[in-house]
C-alpha cells in the first residue's frame, strides 16, 4: 500500500509542481530561490527536481531563462511566457474544478 500511495504521490506532485513554477515565476527567479520559497511554504523538494523541470518549461515555451553575471556566481534566471500564463491560467481552472469536486464529495460523505 506504502508503494501505491507513493507512486501516486510522485505522480500529483509532478503536475502541481508545474502549477507552483508558472505561478512562482510571474516574478524571475533562479531555480534555488525557487527550492528555498517552496520549502518556506511547507512544500519540500530536492534541488535535482527543479533544474530538469525548468529546462522542460523552457525547451516548451513556457518560461524562459536568462543568465545574470552578478556579485556572486552567475545564475540563471527564469521568468513566465505569455504561453506559460495561458498554460498555468487552464491549469488552475482545472485544479479549482478538481477542488470544487473534492470538496463536494468529501462534505456529501459527511452528511450520509
């Protein structure tokens, strides 16, 4: 059961994490900054989920990067596309479905 349950928690993860991305990224941002606001939220990821995640973004259109030569060492920089608003826009009309569902059925639950 503990295997099952933590398949389909990697497999909701993956598409929530997307969802936190494009929102996150409406303001640029390098990816450990990104790690580090998740984990300050509750939400633990690792560092080596992160990099891939961005370059799909990025290879899609979604986001896109840049790097900035600064004090310190460089970091690159990603911020949201217009195709990304319109991709994070459908995905959260999806998740407010979802939730309005679950809600639904867990109060619907409650009351039998």
């Amino acid at each position: 059961m503990d295997n099952e349950l933590g398949s389909i928690e990697t497999e909701m993860k993956r598409g929530f994490l997307q969802l936190l991305v494009l929102i996150i990224l409406e303001k640029d941002a390098y990816g450990y900054a990104m790690v580090r606001a998740f984990r300050d939220l509750g939400y633990e990821i690792e560092e080596n989920t992160i990099y891939p995640l961005l370059r799909r973004l990025e290879s899609k259109g979604l986001i896109q990067g840049k790097w900035k030569i600064g004090e310190e060492r460089p970091r690159k920089f990603y911020i949201v596309t217009d195709s990304g608003r319109e991709m994070r826009d459908g995905l959260l009309t999806i998740w407010k479905k979802q939730d309005e569902i679950i809600k639904h059925l867990t109060m619907e639950n409650k009351n039998v």
